[in-house]
C-alpha cells in the first residue's frame, strides 16, 4: 500500500511537471482570404513576428508559446464558430484579431460567454468598449470615436463646407458615421452634410453611387471606405475626374502602404487618410529594428502597416500574462486593465475603465515623390488620444 501511495505521488508530480511545460496557446483570428486579406495577412504575419520574437526570448514564464491560427473568413457567424473551437478544442489560453467590426462584436460575444480573454487588435466599432464591453474584451485598435473627431478636425483644418457622407452598411460605418456626426458641431460647426449613401461590406460596383455624389454639390467627402473598397471606387470613379474637385477625408487606413503599393499610379489627388505605422517614417530605434525584421520576415523593404497591430497584440498578451503569473483568464484581465506596454511607435496603455488603448495614427495628405510609383503620406502627423 507504501508503495502504491508513492507511486502515485510520483505519478501526480510528473504529470504536473508535464502540465507545467505545455506551451501557451494565443489564437489569432484574421481574413486570410477574400477581400480582408489584404489586411488580415500583414496582421497575421506581425503576429508571428511576434511569437518568434516571445520565444527567442524564452516564452511567457519560462514556457514557449504556439500561436493556432485560423480564418476568420470576414464572415460574424463562421467567426464566431471557429472562435468558440479554438476555445473549446484547441484550449487556447487569449484570443487575438479579426479585422471588421461585425466579425469583432462576434468574437466578443464568444468571449463572453466561454469567459476567455478577447484582444480586439483591428475592430474599431466603438461598442466594443461601450454598450457591449464586458471584463473580457479588450481592443488595441483605435475606434470609430476617435476617427471620428480626427476626421472632423481634418474638415475644418481644409475648411470644408459641404459634405458627402459615404460609408460601408455594418457596424463600422454605422458607428464612424455617429463618430463624425457627433464631433462635427464641435470641430467643424460651418460644415453640412448634403448626402448620404452605405454601400454594402463586400461591395465591388459603386457605378450607382458615384455620379450621386459628383451632382451632389460636395466639396469634401468624409468616408470609411477601406481595403478593396477604396480601391475599387478609385477604379471606377478617376476616369470620371472625380477626385479632382473634392477633398477626401478618409478613415479606414487607406494611407497604409498596403492600398497605396497596390494602387501605385492610380492612387488619386486629394486624400487624406490614416495609417497606424509608416514603413518609411521610422523614428527611433525600436521603430527601425521592428520594420527592418518585418522587411527581412516577408523580404521586401516596403512593410505593410496592418502588421504592427498584430505585433502588438501578441506583446500585450505576453505581459498581461506574465504579470498575472497565471492562465486563468480572470487574472489575465485583470492584468490588462492599465497594463503598459513598449511598442514600436510609443509606449500603448490599456485604460482599466474602457479596456480601450490609446493607440494613436499617423494622419496626412497622400502625395506624389520623385522617383516612387505610390504615394507617400506628407507632412506627416501622428495624432494620439488622451485618456
């Protein structure tokens, strides 16, 4: 019977052992098809840039990380779905990603009700954080409130008077649309809106919306088009001359490089837009090491701008878990609210209230550069919330 008791004992004590070096597991949810891939791969590649770099640095307490990667397919239901397999089957210990609003807001819901810690890295949707903010639900991404003043700001900064309202029909166009609307009468109070139009997500023919706005009297357009969208629209509505006579106030990222390299000479005259990382604009020395390993990583010098908020999404992971000194996920979100991080443009905070960080964006003009085939943003502004 001695014996049997110490053969179990030693038996619990290496199954714990065991236990104690299986990896940590981080999900990352992205589009890695269809049109958000344009997106969804960039963020999935600075995600693995950095697990590469968490485990070249010995892991997250002493244990190497597996990062399990799935589609999100930019579709809310198979998102939600997969979601929830990747919490039940895979036993992932933090989801990270997806990249619409809608796919955003169903990734939520499954964190809340499997109680598994949610970082939203690219959903802006601002309900994430107010009407449907939850203990664990947290986004490093910016958000549709403050785009929306930005680009308010943008208006009366260009002195626009008359303007066409044109964003995608789903919960990030519906809530940047009440962002700009709701910063307006402070920002730009002269400003009107004459027209507005919501395009379907996923639209590719905007032949009926185009010669609407050109008749519409609009000397600015305030817009959320983004990805395919924005260059779709380019295509259709340049040969028109229609950007020569407004001025394009844009969210959406379309200053990221990963529209402007595609577009190349296409791109059109009179857009201002965001990005959250400039590949061209690196300014200290965490920067230019982050862009120089992305660039060695995908082996091209000019780096998408969608891969720092992946990158950084696996860094708040990182700390939050090992300042929690724990995987239960109610220690995780607790470690997150007023976490700190170092990023490659800044020092990022998670506020313990909102669960939202203040991440901030480059703003600028996108123009024409001696000897480049795609624009650049010039002059360069990077605008960051106060919380």
């Amino acid at each position: 019977m001695k014996r049997l008791l110490m053969l179990m004992a030693v038996g619990v004590m290496i199954a714990g052992e065991a236990q104690a070096q299986e990896p940590i597991r981080i999900g990352a949810m992205y589009p890695l098809t269809g049109g958000g891939a344009i997106y969804g791969v960039p963020a999935l590649a600075g995600h693995q840039l950095a697990i590469e770099e968490v485990n070249r640095r010995g892991g997250i307490m002493g244990r190497k990380v597996e990062s399990i990667e799935r589609d999100d397919k930019m579709n809310p239901s198979a998102a939600s779905a997969t979601m929830k397999e990747l919490i039940t089957k895979d036993k992932v210990h933090i989801v990270l990603g997806g990249l619409s609003s809608a796919v955003g807001l169903g990734m939520s819901e499954v964190s809340k009700q499997e109680k598994v810690v949610y970082l939203a890295t690219i959903p802006k949707s601002i309900q994430l954080t107010t009407t449907k903010l939850h203990p664990y639900v947290f986004r490093i991404a910016s958000n549709t409130d403050i785009e929306g003043d930005t680009m308010a700001m943008l208006v009366a900064k260009y002195n626009l008077k008359n303007l066409c309202h044109l964003q995608l029909d789903y919960a990030y166009g519906h809530d940047l649309e009440a962002g700009v609307l709701k910063a307006l009468p402070k920002r730009a109070p002269n400003a009107k809106i004459v027209l507005t139009l919501k395009p379907k997500l996923g639209a590719t023919d905007f032949n009926a919306f185009i010669p609407q706005v050109m008749s519409a009297g609009c000397d600015g357009v305030v817009s959320g088009l983004w990805g395919p969208h924005f260059v779709s629209w380019v295509k259709q509505a340049s040969p028109l001359g229609f950007f020569k006579n407004v001025k394009w106030i844009s969210g959406g990222e379309i200053a990221a490089h990963e529209i402007a390299g595609e577009l190349k000479g296409e791109y059109p005259d009179n857009v201002v837009s965001n990005t959250y990382e400039l590949w061209y604009h690196a300014v200290d020395d965490s920067h230019r090491a982050f862009q120089q390993a992305l660039a060695k990583k995908l082996g091209t010098p000019e780096t998408p701008q969608w891969a720092l908020l992946g990158y950084n999404g696996v860094m708040f992971a990182a700390a939050a878990i090992e300042k929690a000194k724990s995987l239960d996920s109610a220690k995780i979100a607790a470690a997150l609210e007023g976490l700190t991080i170092k990023t490659p443009v800044g020092p990022l905070t998670i506020d313990a209230k909102t669960h939202q960080s203040n991440t901030g964006q480059f703003w600028g003009p996108m123009v024409k550069k001696p000897g480049k085939d795609y624009r650049v943003m010039e002059p360069v502004e990077f605008i960051q919330p106060k919380f």
